[in-house]
C-alpha cells in the first residue's frame, strides 16, 4: 500500500517536475512599476478556485520573511525575506486587482502540455515593467509542488531567468520536497541589471534628478 501511494505520488508530481516557466516578450505596458513607488504590487487572480488553505501557501511563498538555515547557508521562504536579505529598500504588497498590479499571478484550470509555469514581460525602454504569470492546472499541482513553483516563476516574474545550480529556485526541475529561495538567488537578484526591481530603483532616482 505503502508503495502505491508513493507511486502515485511521483506521478502527480512528475509534470510538476518537467520544466518551469518560460519568459516571453511584449511592449504592452509603458509605465515604471507602481508609479515609481518603493512597493511593487502583486494580484493573485484564483481563477481554479482554490481553498483559502492553499491561496496561504502561495502567498508564504511570495511574502514571508523567514528564514532557514542548514550547514551555513540561509534559505528564504518568501520573495520578501530575500528583499531584507539583499537589504533593498523596497517591499512587496499584495493588492486585490490586476488593474494597477506590477505582478500578476494567475491560477488558472487550464492545462499546457509542456509547462506548469509561464510568466510574460512588459517593457519599456528594455527594462520590465510589469509581469504576469500563469499557472496552468492549478487545482490538481499538490500544495508543496504549487509553493516551489509559485517560488520560482515569482523568480522568473521579478526578472531571473532558469540557473544550471541544482540548489537555486530557479533551476528548470524540481521535486515534491519544500524548496527555497537559496543565496545564490540573492546574488542574481541583486546583479541583474534588467529585472524589475531595478527598473523601480532607477524609477525612483530618476525621479529625483
């Protein structure tokens, strides 16, 4: 018995497993995260009608602060945790409306043969602007494989594209096991000169010119 349900365990699983998100271009959005504010906005729009239990492991994923540490090396739970961690000075907010939102993230019952994650760029000027991810069959990924793949296309979202190291968030495969922001996404995240974050920072500095 023991034995069929890991089985079907690894087969839930195994799409989940098979490649994240992909980024893809598009010019329909002009204006600088969130009018230039310290704070960039993120909707989550629940389109697969998912319980309340699971819209909270989705938001741990995005907006927890804490932090684990295992043989010297911290990983983070949430987006915001590496946000201190990289002692930016800007935060995340979660607001009800895609309208004015800098990223969206749907959760949608629809199915896509090759990805259980997508996420599409708005830019301007070649910097991103805005995101919107899409995660397909939403209501039938299980609640630990839905948090690191929330996780990761929250990653691609906030700019990082796919990692060749097994340890980041941002490596293309995963497995069923908890999987966390790792210091090695922080590097990335605060050196990558295209991601959205930094389109806020030069948002706001320009302003100040």
């Amino acid at each position: 018995m023991k034995i069929t349900i890991f089985i079907v365990l690894v087969i839930l699983f195994g799409q989940v497993s098979v490649v994240f998100g992909q980024e893809e271009k598009s010019t329909t959005r002009t204006n600088l995260p969130n009018e230039c504010s310290k704070v960039i906005s993120v909707s989550i729009i629940n389109k697969a009608n998912l319980k309340d239990a699971q819209i909270s492991i989705i938001k741990d994923g995005i907006f927890s602060k804490d932090v684990y540490i295992q043989e010297d090396h911290a990983y983070f739970n949430g987006w915001a945790a590496a946000f201190v961690a990289i002692q930016a000075d800007y935060s995340l907010k979660l607001i009800p409306t895609s309208s004015n939102s800098d990223i969206t993230i749907t959760l949608t019952t629809e199915k896509n043969p090759t990805y259980n994650g997508w996420t599409t760029y708005h830019y301007s000027l070649g910097n991103i602007t805005s995101s919107a991810v899409v995660i397909y069959d939403a209501n039938n990924i299980p609640d630990v494989a839905l948090e690191n793949l929330v996780r990761h296309e929250m990653g691609h979202a906030l700019g990082l594209k796919h990692s060749t190291t097994i340890s980041s968030i941002m490596y293309p495969t995963m497995h069923y096991t908890p999987k966390y922001i790792s210091d090695i996404d922080l590097y990335e995240l605060k050196s990558d000169s295209k991601n959205l974050i930094q389109s806020a920072v030069r948002c706001i500095y320009n302003n100040n010119i």
